[in-house]
C-alpha cells in the first residue's frame, strides 16, 4: 500500500488537490488525524479487496487538538507503508484574498480573522513544510487546472527515477514557491527592448540565439549543468525525487525561457525525467500586447 499526505496552508487547495486524487483512483480522507495513520493503514490493508492508494489531508488543525508538530511528524514518520508528503503553499496575499472572497473564518485566526490566522498557520506548519517530499505553489493555479497541478508530481510517485522539472517564471509575479534552486538570468540583456523580438519569445529561434550570443551565458549554463549533474545524486539519496530548477527573468517570457529550453536539451540524454514548466510565457505576451497594441 501506498499513502500520500497532502498538508498545507488554509485555503491553498487541499480539498482540491483531495478531490483530484479521488478522480485517480485514490481511497481519501479529508482531516485525518495524524494519531489515526496506523489505523487507517490497516484498515486498507485488511479491505476486501484491499486498497493499494490511499491519500489524507492533515492540516493546521492538529494543533486544536493539542498535537504539536513535532508529534505530527513523529506519527506520520511511523507509517508502516511507503509513503510521501505533498505541501501545498500560496502567497500571503492570494491566500486572504480567498478567504475574504468566500467569507470564511479562518482555523488559527483570531475571532477567525485570516490575516492573524495565515501567519500563525505558518508557523505551525514550517516543520511540515520542511518534511515535504513535494512543495506546490498553487497561487495561479484556478481550481479546473488543480487536476495538471497534481499532475506535476503524481506520475512519480511510484517510480524510483529522479525527475528534473525546469521552470520559467517573470520576477514581476514573483519567485515560485516550490522551487528548490532559483537562478537569476537578468544579467543579461534583455531581447525585449529590442523590437524584432519583443513579441517573440525564448522558444523562437531568433530570441535563443540572441540570448547565447551574449558574453559569459554560455559559461553560466555550463557551470550549472556541472554543478546539477553533480547535486543530483545527493538529492536523490536524500529521497528527493523531484528537483525544481527555476530560470528567472524579468517578465518569464524571453531570457528565462531560453536558458530553461537550453538546460533541457543537455539533460534529455540522461537517465533522468526531464520536463520543462512556463510559468509566465503566456500570461507576459498578454502584457506585451496590452502595453503595445491595445492602442492600434
């Protein structure tokens, strides 16, 4: 038998994420007590016919149970089948934002106030965080598309082999919050001040070749290559089977795609799975467009 945990912060989906698993084939239960793990895995065990995929939610709420976190992690650690954490996070901000929209109180807030309630929240839960095989950001993410989130990472799941998810993303929307390693690719210049390719994009063949022909880029990605061939191995012996590499640069549209695309292809002769992420690569043309030809 298999368990999968889906822990978090309030209002950053974990229903969601539950109902998704569901729609896999999972066996789920929504709030499980932490203490009650061992039964529930027996319970699976002695089901006719017995169940191979269970998932649970455990939350902020252990702690109106008197738990503290270290005993959360303690019960769960104890599990008697192989088994794994999902921790799913969003901004702060996103994070009020839903409640405020469907007028919720919140577990930990004060009178149920979400401000108070998201921080303490945090707290509580940074153990858990920490202990997470997979952290998911979920702050752009609308409820139809939570089904490709969980996607990202459930194929893994019962595989051993170590994937390599490379990222893009735009600083203007911020750093993802499931990334593992962030490299910054504004050192360079930047294609969209120049016209011919403003409304292109790294995946085009112009833009990439701008972006490698500028100095020391292509000294960079060597040494990140070197230095991921090498940390690679030591996640895995970690247990870690998904590595986020995330390329940023100021919109995610132009130099962060090219180096994410680039670092791909050296990878795609590897052993590893290897899949590529665009955060912003969409939602940045939308602006470019917005500011330049809204007009005409």
């Amino acid at each position: 038998m298999y368990l999968l945990i889906i822990s978090g912060l309030s209002g950053a989906g974990k229903s969601l994420a539950l109902h998704s698993l569901e729609e896999q084939g999972y066996f789920c239960v929504d709030n499980l007590p932490s203490s009650m793990i061992k039964e529930l895995i027996d319970l699976c065990n002695a089901a006719t016919p017995p169940i191979h995929r269970a998932a649970v939610t455990i939350d902020s709420r252990e702690c109106l149970l008197s738990r503290s976190p270290e005993s959360v992690i303690a019960n769960i650690d104890a599990a008697s089948c192989p088994h794994d954490i999902i921790f799913l996070d969003a901004r702060d901000d996103v994070l009020m934002k839903r409640y405020n929209e469907v007028r919720r109180r919140h577990p930990l807030g004060e009178a149920g106030d979400a401000n108070t309630g998201v921080k303490r929240e945090r707290i509580y839960l940074q153990n858990m965080r920490d202990r997470a095989n997979y952290v998911l950001d979920t702050s752009d993410v609308s409820p139809r598309d939570f089904p490709k989130l969980i996607a990202k990472v459930v194929p893994e799941y019962e595989s051993a082999d170590m994937t390599l998810l490379l990222s893009s993303f735009g600083y203007k929307r911020g750093v993802p919050i499931d990334a593992d390693i962030v490299l910054d690719m504004r050192f360079m210049n930047n294609p969209f001040y120049i016209e011919e390719l403003r409304n292109l994009s790294g995946l085009d063949e112009p833009v990439r070749e701008y972006v490698f022909s500028q100095p020391f880029v292509r000294e960079f990605m060597d040494r990140q290559e070197s230095i991921l061939r090498s940390l690679l191995p030591m996640f895995k012996e970690q247990g870690k089977r998904i590595l986020r590499v995330c390329f940023g640069c100021t919109g995610g549209r132009h130099r962060s795609v090219a180096a994410a695309e680039e670092m791909a292809r050296r990878f795609h002769s590897s052993d590893l799975t290897v899949r590529v992420y665009h955060r912003d690569l969409v939602k940045e043309a939308a602006d470019i467009h917005d500011r330049f030809h809204s007009d005409r």
